[in-house]
C-alpha cells in the first residue's frame, strides 16, 4: 500500500512584482478574509494569515519555501438588480445596508453578492414590479472602502 500525503504550504509574506510559479483563483469574498486556505491551480494547498490586511488581485504570495503564488479574481455569484424609480431604489438600498453588505452602486442599478442574509430582500425583489432582479456571474468590486481591515 502505498500513502500519500499534500504538503501543506504556509504563506509567510504578500508582495508585489516579483517572480511566481503557481496561481491561486479567489473570489472577492475569499479575498476578504484574514485566514483562509486555498488550492492553486497546480494542486498546491496553501494556508494565508493576512494580518490586517485583505489580498489584492496580483499579489503574490510568499510562502515559507520561498515559493511565489499569484493571487487571480474568480468571478462571483451576484444579483443585479435595476429599478425603475428612487423610492424603491432607495428603501432597497436602505435595506441591503442595514445588513452591513458590501455593494455596488450605480444609477438605478445594486449588484451584491449571492449571500443568504439577503435572501429574503432578493426573494422580494423578484416579485416587485418596479425591480429588474437578475442572479448572474461577474466581478465584484463594491464601492467606497467600508470593508477593509483595520
């Protein structure tokens, strides 16, 4: 019989510009968080601990080996959902706040992220009239800076 058995790879630094052998493809979510572990596209398992800070499409993570893994955006599961006036517009986006989601905002336009703690606002937004819901793929990147790590 014969035992195998993966290595698994410490991340130890992020940095910028330099030399990778490997890729790792994260979503925006997953780019989010402190911790977090990971297949690259070679089959390499890695284990990040960001402190205070969150990875960036094209950082490349150092791991304890000297290995160099380049960080790519996957796309992400998001609703888009278009309206046709203010007042809805506005209590929607009032409600997706008060839920403390990240969001992209545009002109009578809200993309967010396929999250249950907004399943019953998209649930609602499907039968409102004055709402375009659409659930679809694409990259992620909400407005203004409320999350962040400190």
């Amino acid at each position: 019989m014969i035992l195998t058995f993966s290595v698994i790879k410490k991340v130890i630094e992020i940095k910028k510009d330099i030399p990778f052998s490997d890729e790792v493809e994260l979503s925006w979510f997953d780019m989010q968080k402190p911790n977090l572990t990971a297949v690259t596209k070679k089959g390499v398992n890695l284990v990040v601990k960001a402190k205070f800070t969150h990875l960036h499409e094209n950082d490349i993570l150092v791991c304890e080996d000297g290995m160099g893994i380049k960080v790519s955006r996957s796309v992400d599961e998001i609703f888009v959902l278009e309206f046709s006036d203010a007042l809805t517009f506005a209590k929607i986006a009032y409600e997706i706040g008060n839920r403390h989601q990240p969001v992209m905002i545009d002109e009578f336009k809200i993309i967010v992220l396929d999250d249950i703690s907004l399943s019953d606002i998209i649930k609602d937004c499907y039968v409102n009239e004055k709402i375009k819901c659409e659930k679809t793929k694409g990259y992620f990147k909400p407005n203004g800076k409320a999350h962040h790590s400190h």
